[in-house]
C-alpha cells in the first residue's frame, strides 16, 4: 500500500540555522499538507500545496517558513531561521481530491528539536 | 469557527472492555468527519470516516457514526485489545473546498491485559 514518507525523522538544530524537511507524497496524489504539533498540544495546520502554489495557509506559516516542490516527488518545508518554539513533531500530508471528499494520508513525522 | 472537542483522557481500560471517545463538532453546515490513530512512536493513520449525516464508518473493530442533531461523531469499539492503546484524534474538514483538517485534543487510550 502506498504511504507518505518523511526524513528525517529527527533533527536537531541551533537557533537561527535553517532546516529543510522532506516529504515524498503519495504518487497520484495532487494536494500536500504540512502540519505540526507541538508537544502536548493539538495538531495544527499549517499549509496547503497545489499545482505548484500555495492554496491555503495558517497564520502559523509566517516569512520563516515555506514550502517547495522541487520535482516530481518531493515536497519540502523549509524554516529559514528556526526558533526555540518551532520544536515539535512536522507532519507532511497529500490527498488526491481536496476538500471534503479528500482523505488525507499522513507520513510518519519528523521531530524537530531546536536548542 | 469551525472546532472539534474531544473527551479529554487518559483513558485506561482492561482487555475486552468496551471504549468509547466523545467527539462532538461546531461548524455551519455539514462537514466531513474523521477519526486518526498515532500508534507510540508512529505517525497518524486514518482510522475511519464519514461525510454525511448517518454514516457510519468503520474498521478494525471500531464505529462512529455522523449525528447531525448532536453535531457528534463518537468513537465506539465493543471489545479493545492492548493492541489499541493508542492517542486518537478526532478531526474535521468542512468544505469542499477547505483544505484544512482542524483536530480535536486527541485521547490517550492505555489498554492493560
């Protein structure tokens, strides 16, 4: 069975340093998601990603972040100056219709720590 | 706005006890409605869903149905295993158009043998 995937699946980086996580989304899948959740708390929205532009974003996804499909499989996140308060668990997401008709499958997690 | 509350755990339970999990939802209109698992140490999976009033959706021994008048979606399973302890988030997308699941709290369930 087809499942997202995301590496890494931890990471740990100072303050300030930029991170990029990865994403391989479901193949005939057309609509990717980030999500994150902080430890202890719920999971959150951050964006959505569609033909090549975001469609949807949460006020959460500021000037720090943003996303990218560099080619046919990959979708990254990428934080360019991380904050102590962007540590926690990143979810990656994709459906292939939107809305609500579309189930989205999420990956794994990749845990991001800052110190 | 759109909301999704869940019953807050942890829930702890004995081998074939029956589970359920209070969810219930505001949003105008008729959203669709879904229940995720994160097994320890693993992702979300879906578990179930619904996308209209009286659905039920179902697998692995677990039920819920969409209840229009209640605005709820409660989580059912009649005899858990230790195999089910697990966080479960109750989710919504609201529509057809939106591209944002909103998630509830999340349960913790602990089955003990």
């Amino acid at each position: 069975e087809p499942e997202v995937t995301q590496t890494p699946s931890h990471q740990v980086t100072q303050m300030g340093q930029e991170v990029i996580l990865r994403c391989v989304p479901i193949s005939n899948h057309l609509y990717f998601y980030w999500y994150r959740q902080i430890l202890g708390q719920k999971v959150e929205f951050l964006v959505s990603f569609y033909n090549n532009e975001i469609s949807e974003k949460s006020e959460i996804f500021d000037d720090q972040f943003s996303v990218e499909r560099p080619d046919g499989s990959n979708f990254t996140l990428k934080i360019r100056s991380t904050k102590l308060e962007d540590s926690a668990m990143y979810f990656c997401a994709s459906s292939r219709l939107a809305g609500a008709q579309g189930t989205q499958y999420f990956g794994p997690g990749t845990r991001l720590l800052v110190l | 706005g759109n909301s999704v509350t869940q019953m807050e755990g942890p829930v702890t339970l004995s081998e074939e006890a029956f589970l359920t999990i209070n969810c219930t939802y505001t949003a105008t209109g008729y959203p669709s409605l879904f229940w995720y698992v994160q097994y320890p140490g693993e992702g979300l999976q879906l578990l179930l869903k619904a996308t209209k009033a009286d659905d039920k959706g179902s697998n692995k021994g677990f039920e819920a149905t969409y209840r229009k008048e209640t605005t709820s979606f409660h989580l059912e399973k009649g005899s858990v295993q230790v195999s089910d302890s697990a966080v479960y988030f109750c989710a919504l997308i609201f529509r057809s158009n939106d591209y944002k699941l909103s998630f509830g709290a999340g349960t913790t369930v602990t089955v003990r043998a």
